[in-house]
C-alpha cells in the first residue's frame, strides 16, 4: 500500500476524542457498564436495564470521535418510554481502552452486541454510527426500527466530510473509498454510494439544516434510498445541536414509542414533516 494512504487510514482509524463534560463524567462513573470483548478490542457498554420481561430493547450508538454520554436525552426519553437501553462505545473510543479502528472495523462490535443483548427492536444511530449500522446491516445485523441522526448519505460521503475536516485533498478519496470498501462484504450489484437498504425496516431520517459536519444534502439522499422512509429537516440546529433539539425528541417519541406502531399494517406513524 502506498505509504502515503497507509498514512491518512491510520490518521482517520484515530479519532480525536470529544471530552465529556464533567457532569457526564461523574454521572458515567455511578452506571452500571459492561464488557464486550470485539477480537483485540474491547467495547465498555452502558446498559440501561428494564426488569419487565416484555421490554422492548434499543441500541443507541454515538458518532466518530463522541461517546455515549452524548446520547443521555435521547437514552433518557427510551427509558421513559419502557426501554432497555444499550449505549457502546465505538472501538477505539473509550479513553479506557486507546486503539486504532477504522470504520469498518466496526462492524463486529455491533453484531457482537447484537449476540449478547439483541436483536433490537430500535437503533437510533448518530453521524458516522449510521454508516456503520448500514454496512453492519450487510453482515447480519438485524434491524426493525431505526432512527438517523445527521447520518452521511454513503461511506465515500463520510470520507468525503471526514478529509475535509481533517485539510486532507479530496483526491485521496477514490483510494481510500477503494481500500475501505474492500474491508466488508457487500452485494456486487449494489451501488456503494447507496448502503441504506434495510430490508423492510422502519426508518426515520432527521437532520439540522445548519449542519456543518455532514451536509443536509445527505438526509436527502439518504430518505430516496429508503422510500417509505419519515425524513425530518430541524431549522436553526447543526451536527451535535439535534441531539437535544425538543424536534428531535418529539419525532423520536411518536416513532418508537410503541403505542404508535401499527404492528398488522407494519407501519409506524410519525407525523407529517
């Protein structure tokens, strides 16, 4: 491999962390964490337990660079709604555990949780954790219900955002679009710049119009690969922004409480956006 592109994949296998607040920090301390062992990488994940055997069960997975503490309004909204929560760290996340994971590396971690608390009746995934979903997806993570937050559009678009980000050229794209999609199976008929086929699922695609991290444009793109999809634009919000916009809350509670599934028809009823 060029050493060059050997050079900008170990750059973006490691992120640069978002601190936690100290408030997030403390409460992190007094949770109840578990341990999932992913090959050489270990994953701490926060679990949210429900003792009602009937509970449903949501997998809620941050972005690159964040953590899960960054979820706590949506986490606390799930619980409210009869929930069991599960919030991982990304491989290579956890200031408890420094490695180097690119994005597809992370496809194990999630079918990994999905053997030890799933399969899920919910995702809710931010930025690049939708991505991962979506490729995860092809190796055999199941998925029912799934919300995306400021999700990119397709592994080269978060490639794309993520080079630009970090002033690296734009020309290194196609290689490193190459390299990663050699690291994880998918249909060879199918079109790398559209990876959001969930085979059924339920999904619902939010995004603030002020994003600057992954263009607004992405959410279209993302609701025409999914055509019975619910697409939401937040006004006056940006990347991290709608994770605790009153919006977001109110579309994330009339899509996965479970009084508004329609189970026989098989859809679920968000509103008109």
């Amino acid at each position: 491999m060029d050493t060059q592109l050997a050079s900008l994949i170990e750059r973006l296998a490691k992120p640069s962390l978002l601190p936690m607040r100290p408030t997030e920090s403390r409460h992190l301390a007094t949770l109840k964490t578990e341990v999932v062992t992913c090959g050489p990488y270990r994953s701490r994940v926060l679990v949210y337990p429900n003792h009602d055997p009937q509970a449903k069960s949501a997998l809620l997975l941050h972005g690159w660079g964040g953590h899960p503490m960054m979820l706590s309004e949506v986490r606390a909204l799930l619980q409210d709604s009869g929930y069991r929560v599960y919030m991982p760290f990304l491989l290579g996340h956890d200031p408890q555990s420094p490695a180097s994971c690119d994005f597809p590396g992370q496809c194990p971690l999630l079918l990994a949780l999905q053997v030890r608390y799933g399969p899920f009746d919910s995702v809710v995934a931010h930025s690049a954790g939708g991505i991962i979903m979506a490729m995860a997806h092809w190796q055999g993570l199941i998925l029912d219900r799934v919300a995306l937050l400021s999700a990119p559009a397709s592994l080269p678009s978060l490639l794309q955002h993520a080079l630009s980000h970090q002033q690296i050229g734009r020309h290194h794209l196609a290689s490193l679009d190459s390299h990663y999609q050699s690291r994880y199976p998918m249909p060879a008929s199918l079109n790398t710049a559209h990876p959001y086929t969930f085979s059924g699922a339920r999904a619902l695609i939010m995004h603030g119009n002020q994003d600057q991290r992954i263009a607004p444009a992405d959410a279209g793109r993302i609701h025409a690969q999914l055509p019975d999809s619910q697409l939401l634009v937040v006004e006056g919000t940006g990347h991290l922004g709608i994770l605790s916009h009153p919006r977001t809350r109110q579309a994330l509670a009339r899509f996965l409480c479970r009084q508004n599934t329609d189970h026989e028809k098989g859809h679920t009823y968000v509103g008109a956006y």
